[in-house]
C-alpha cells in the first residue's frame, strides 16, 4: 500500500513503517517556541528538571508576539526567555526580528521532508515546504527540549484539489478562505491537509504559504504541499540547500478528497466571528472600517506587500480610517524599503511598524474600541481577537484590504484595479 507524505515523514523521523493510525517516536528535526508561550514552556522544562537541550541548534526561540513589550509583567517574560536562549545558545530572534513562522523559514530550520513542532498553532505554515509541522502544548515542547522526541499519532490525510487559472485580483488568501469555508472549521480535525492541483503549482511559495498556514482553522494538523523546483529555488534564494523531500504515491490512501475550481471565484470575506462565515465580497461589501491591518504570518510577506502597494500608489487612505501595516520579518521590511513599498504606504497615510505579529495578536498593537470594524489578512476574526469583544473582523486577502483602506469600506478591489 501507498504512503501519503505525512506517513513517509513519520516513517523516517521514527524508523518503522508507519501508516495512519500508528502511535510513533519520532525524532523531532526543529522546534520553536515564542514569547506568548515562553512562561509555560520553561516552567514545564525545569519542573522536569531541564539542564540542557539535546540539540540547541534545532531550536529557535522567538520574541514577536508583543514585541516590543507593553508592560513590565510582559517583559519579565521575554527577559526570561532572553536569558534562556543565551544560556543554551539557542536560535534567538530579538525584538523586531518578526514573526516567528516568518523566521523558521527564512533561518533554514525547516526543511522538505523534516518534522517540525512548534509552541502556536500556526506552525503549520511550514508545510508548504513539504515539512511535516505542527503546533503542540507547553509540556509536550518542553520534552522536545529535553529528549529531541515526541509520540505522534499519525494523521489521516483530506487531500484537496485547486485546479484553474485565479481570476484578476484573486489571490491564495481567496482560494484558502473559499477552502475553510467549505470544509469548516471541524472538517479536518486531527487530518493532514495536502493542497494540490494545477492552480497549487503555479501559485509561488509565498502564495502557498497562505494555504499552509491556515490549515489549523479546519482543525487539521498540518497543511502539506509536495515540494518541488520553485520549492528548493526560494530556498537557495534565502541561503539554504535542501532536497526535494517527499511526495504522495498514486496508490495512497485518503480520508478524503476534495475538489475546488477557482476560475471564477471572487475575492472572499471571513465574516465575523468564525473563520469559517466565509462570503464573496459581493456579499459584504459598503461595511464601514475603522481600522486595516496588513500583516501577520498570513500575508506579511514581500508578495503580500507589493499587491497592497500597487493599489495604494497615488491613493490616500480614507479620512477616518487608519491602517497598520507590520511586515512578515526584518527581511522582508528591508527588501520592501529598496522597492519603495514603504514610501508607497507612508505616502497613502499609513502606519508601519516594526515586524512582528502587531495587531493578530491582539496584545498591544491596534486595539480595537467597542463598535470598531477591522479589516485584516491575518487568519483569525473570533470575537475579541483584537481588543473589545464589540468590534468586528472581517478577513481578506492584501488586496482587498488596501481597497477598503482607499475607500474606507469594505471594498472589491477589482473596482480599483484589474490586475495586480
């Protein structure tokens, strides 16, 4: 019988021949950690009486989450984590380095075919590299730390299907809020998703990063796309060699498969308060914003940026309406400066700040008051996300966000323009 590419990951990290179903060792090949989860961690790893970590260079500690601190009891915890990541000599990310996903890939600890587990559920993101990665609990983390394993129970698979060619001004975070809104946010509990078809392939890494990182909002543990040349290309183009890490085989088995053809689809809207309310903007649209967000482990990346810029050059953001702007990592900031993207966005009127996960974090950058409406391409709106349970979020892609920034509503951007 054939293997899915979860099975052949967890077949290699734990030396048998594992299937779904299986309870399995594996060794673990990267694991990271940030700020908003640091105190539990440690805790848990000098309750097991934690001296050293079995391998501190698979191991990355990130300060992002509310970065820079916003009140003393915050930064006891980053001074905590700090200190345990210099003890050990860990991967350390400071303040302003950006968002630990972000990070993991650019750093080259995440690699097709490895096993990646990371203290936030949207470690998942990895899996667009072809890496099996994974969210875990605070004590599970502090075990990896301590042994370099942990017991998986290998995962059944949903593969989904994206075929077609996406329509002017629609983008990956259209085809996954079209996917989560199919699927709902229970449909791939404790599932591996594999994202395929012609419409995958032509997409970029940036745009699969999209689809990987939001497999958690259908419950599933990971979101997988099989590698292959424009993988191990951006890769090199961050400074890393990999090779080609798995792929499915014709005969392996699946929970389920799924078909999307996204030739006509239209820019989505996640509705408040699930990801999963998932309507064309069509359907929304003329809904007054107080706030835009562009940012966060979803679409902070360069792509992302450059697709807002080109409809917020020689446009000013609506009187009234104010609009955050965090790129994805310090990389990423650097490269948007030599392209005047951050002229563009300063020009329009908007804020920009240090790289990190600002407003999705809800933990000190753009709070929302009661009654404000956000528009934002992170991946989560639940109620309170962002401040005061009485404001709304509503979830898009980077175009449809710097449309409604323009009109101060929310917007379908191919009003504005027709390709980007």
């Amino acid at each position: 019988m054939g293997k899915t590419i979860s099975e052949k990951i967890f077949s290699r990290a734990s030396g048998k021949d594992a299937y779904k179903g299986d309870i399995v060792i594996a060794n673990v090949d990267g694991a990271m950690m940030h700020d908003g989860m640091a105190k539990l961690v440690l805790d848990a790893f000098h309750e097991m009486g934690g001296k050293q970590l079995w391998d501190p260079s698979k191991v990355a500690a990130v300060i992002d989450h509310v970065a820079p601190s916003a009140n003393e009891a915050i930064s006891v915890v980053q001074k905590n984590l700090r200190e345990f990541a210099l003890k050990h000599g860990v991967n350390f990310f400071e303040v302003g380095s950006g968002v630990c996903h972000q990070l993991m890939i650019e750093s080259g600890l995440v690699f097709p075919g490895g096993l990646v587990v990371g203290s936030d559920s949207h470690t998942c993101t990895y899996g667009a590299v072809g890496a099996f990665a994974t969210g875990i609990g605070s004590t599970e983390m502090a075990a990896v730390f301590l042994s370099g394993k942990l017991w998986f129970k290998v995962p059944e698979t949903l593969k989904i299907s994206v075929e077609g060619k996406l329509p002017p001004m629609v983008f990956p975070k259209d085809v996954i809020l079209k996917i989560v809104g199919t699927v709902k946010a229970d449909g791939a509990n404790y599932k591996a998703i594999e994202y395929c078809g012609s419409t995958v392939r032509e997409m970029d890494v940036e745009g699969r990063l999209t689809l990987s990182n939001m497999a958690i909002e259908m419950g599933a543990k990971t979101g997988l796309i099989e590698p292959d040349r424009k993988t191990l290309a951006y890769l090199r183009s961050l400074g890393h060699t990999a090779q080609m890490g798995y792929k499915s085989d014709e005969d392996a088995e699946y929970f389920q498969k799924l078909f999307l053809d996204v030739s006509d689809l239209e820019p989505q809207v996640a509705c408040p308060d699930l990801v999963d309310n998932v309507k064309p903007v069509s359907e929304v649209e003329g809904k007054e914003v107080n706030q835009v967000f562009l940012g966060s482990c979803t679409n902070g990346r360069l792509s992302d940026l450059r697709v807002a810029a080109k409809i917020l050059r020689g446009n000013k953001v609506k009187r009234g309406v104010r609009v955050i702007v965090t790129p994805a990592s310090r990389m990423v900031y650097m490269q948007a400066l030599k392209e005047g993207l951050i002229e563009i966005f300063l020009d329009a009127g908007c804020a920009v700040c240090n790289p990190g996960c600002g407003p999705c974090a809800g933990g000190h950058q753009g709070i929302l008051a009661s009654g404000e409406v956000c528009v934002s391409t992170s991946n989560r709106n639940f109620k309170a996300r962002m401040g005061s349970a009485e404001s709304q979020i509503f979830l898009v892609s980077p175009a449809t966000a710097a449309a409604s920034a323009v009109e101060g509503k929310l917007t379908d951007p191919r009003r504005l323009l027709k390709e980007a």
